[in-house]
C-alpha cells in the first residue's frame, strides 16, 4: 500500500483537496483528514494494518508531526509579527520538533 500525506494551511484547503482526489476517481473511504482540533478517539478509529512495513509508524509520525509542526511554528511567528526570515526559522525550529514528537508517537504506536 502507498502513502500520500499533505500538510494544508486550513481546513478549508485540506477540504478542497479531499474534494479533488475523490473527483479524480480516488476511493474517498481511503482518504482521511486528520487535524489537529481532532479528539484521540477520531484518531484511533483510523484504520492500520498489521501488515505494515516495520519502521512505517515512525516514518508517517515524522512527517505528520513535521507539518504540524511546521505550521505550529509559522502561527506562531505570524501571531508575533515577526519578519519574514525569521518566520522560516520558527518554521523550521517547529518543523524539527515535531519531526522528534511525531517519531516519538510513531515508535509508541508501532511498537
């Protein structure tokens, strides 16, 4: 099975392109968003396998939690009105962190 993962900017966005995947004939109970305001329930009923590749936990963890990290450290800058070269860093300070949160969790969820 392949993994496609996209980090959006708002809802309305990831709704959009939800929207686009379905319309180009991808199965639309195979397309999940998940967001951050989402309950732990909503997000233990998304399906896994057992069947994954060791190590496929951590890998998705990572680049989930790298863009949410990512997007937490530009809201972050954008709420404190910092420059624009300094909104990288906080993107990229947010994006390293989320990267060790998100293989934190991959590892306790595939372990």
């Amino acid at each position: 099975m392949k993994y496609l993962v996209g980090v959006f900017d708002s809802k309305d966005r990831a709704r959009q392109a939800e929207r686009a995947l379905a319309a180009h004939c991808i199965d639309g109970h195979r397309v999940y968003v998940v967001d951050p305001d989402d309950s732990d329930a909503q997000i233990a009923s998304l399906p896994s396998s057992e069947a994954e590749m060791p190590g496929a936990a951590q890998v998705l963890g990572a680049v989930v939690g790298a863009g949410f990290g990512m997007a937490i450290g530009f809201g972050i800058a954008a709420a404190a009105s910092v420059p624009v070269n300094a909104q990288a860093v906080w993107m990229f300070v947010g994006g390293l962190a989320g990267v060790g949160a998100g293989l934190a969790a991959g590892h306790a969820l595939g372990a």
